[in-house]
C-alpha cells in the first residue's frame, strides 16, 4: 500500500509540474540515454524503490546501485531510456527522493545519538506531517529505525490539551474506556496535577508535554509512589540539541515533530552519461 501510494503522489506531482508540457526539454532531440542518480550527502537513502518503479512506469529502466535503507553517498540508481522523458521526471523523482531520505537521516542520527545514553527509548515521529505525505513519512522513520506513533487518528486514543479544556481529563478518560477495550489511551499532560490524574486512571500511555528536563525528573518521581507504570513519551521543545538532556532519564518514547514537518532535505542530483560521437 505504502508503493501504491507513493506512486500516486509521483504520477499527481508530475502532472502539476508538467502543466501543458516540458516546453524547455520538448526543444532537444530525444536520444537513448543512460543517467545516473546521485546522493551528493552521506545519508539513509528512502524512496529509491519507488523511484525506479515510477520511471518504469513511464518506460524508462532502472536499476538499483544502493539498496532502500542502505547509509550511503554517491550513485544510487542507473536510469537508461528517452532523454525527454528522463528530464521531465528528474525533479518531480527527485524532490520526493530528497525529503524521505532527509526525514530517515534524521530519524537514524537522533536515534544513534540516544542510544549513548539510553539503549530503549524510542524515537518517535508525530501527526506534524505535510498533507498527503504522510504514510510515506512514516514509512521513511520506520525504514531507520523510528517509532511511526499513529498513522492515523483511528490508530489509538490521544487526549490532548484542547480535549482536557472541552471535557476534563477524568471523563475525558472515562469516555474512551467505553468506547472500546482495543485501543490503547495515551494522556498528554501539562502539570503534575494532571499527571496524578491520568496515573489515578490508570491510562496506557501519559505523555510529558513540554516539560522540562528537570520536570521530568520530578514526574518519574511521582509516578515511582504509583503502584503501576504506565509508557512514559516526553515531547515538546525537544532537538538535536538538548535530547541528551531527555533521553537519560528512564522514559519510554521522545517523539519529534521536527522529524516531518520541517525535517532537511538530502541533496540529490541527476547526471547524464556523456554521449559519445559515433
């Protein structure tokens, strides 16, 4: 399903970017080439199977240099057909091949990091995805490692901070045990005095929301003198920078929005092969 869709995005991107025609690639001859793709940065590379799959589908072979996930640099996938439709599908292939890569670079590096001081937590991506993107941006922190959190909002039951100030937290959590024994209930939670709340609930998943590093420490406190431990995620006004300072304690899950909604692309460039004189 993740392929299915991914090519669905390709193949709308395309015909948004092609708009009448490639009028700039309609003015060469079209000649057989062979082209190369080209990660220019060390990265995880995401997407190259889709890649391909869409140059096939508009008749142009492919073959995979580096395999999907691999940590690699340089040339990834072999390209061999029309120089013009080559050229027409160069940056709508590209664009994609760059933010999935960039989000699964992302993931693989915090996760890395982390791992110095805590070898279970999670790395967790959230709902802060581009529209229309998101299976594929999920897929892509899958692929290096990461935890996807929901895919969608069927997925489990998140109380978040708008739901506590429409309902309360207690019936807010009263509701979604009635609603179904199958999904699990994560509480985000702004304080201690809500965090005694979800803990006296006894919720699945409590949330820490921006608090910080020294709150956390306070909160597992709290939740140590329960007689049960829920998962522990922390999240919010979490980077690069300071997870350290979060991952040492001992929670279950950090999850980023950063991961997705404003993640650094991989640079990526296509080369054509030099044609020879015959």
């Amino acid at each position: 399903m993740i392929k299915l869709h991914a090519l669905k995005v390709l193949n709308e991107a395309l015909k948004q970017d092609i708009g009448f025609m490639d009028i700039t690639t309609e003015l060469l001859d079209d000649k057989e080439i062979k082209a190369y793709i080209v990660a220019k940065e060390p990265c995880i590379l995401c997407g190259i199977n889709f890649i391909k799959e869409f140059f096939e589908q508009h008749n142009v072979k492919g073959k995979v240099i580096k395999p999907e996930g691999s940590f690699c640099e340089g040339k990834v996938l072999e390209l061999y057909g029309s120089s013009k439709t080559i050229l027409t599908l160069e940056r709508t292939a590209l664009n994609l091949l760059m933010h999935l890569s960039g989000v699964a670079t992302k993931t693989y590096k915090l996760i890395k990091k982390v791992r110095e001081v805590n070898k279970k937590v999670r790395i967790a991506g959230t709902r802060k995805t581009l529209p229309l993107l998101s299976p594929l941006q999920k897929y892509a922190i899958l692929l290096a490692g990461g935890d996807p959190h929901r895919f969608r909002l069927d997925d489990s039951i998140l109380i978040k901070d708008n739901h506590i100030d429409i309902l309360g937290l207690r019936e807010a959590i009263r509701r979604a045990k009635r609603f179904s024994f199958t999904k699990k209930i994560e509480v985000e939670v702004r304080n201690f005095e809500e965090l005694r709340m979800a803990l006296e609930e006894k919720v699945d998943i409590v949330m820490l929301d921006n608090f910080s590093p020294e709150e956390i420490e306070e909160a597992l406190k709290i939740v140590k003198s329960y007689s049960y431990r829920p998962i522990i995620e922390v999240s919010g006004e979490i980077n690069e920078d300071n997870i350290l300072e979060y991952a040492k304690y001992d929670i279950d899950v950090i999850s980023l929005g950063s991961l997705t909604h404003s993640v650094k692309a991989i640079d990526f460039s296509l080369y054509i092969e030099p044609l020879t004189d015959k």
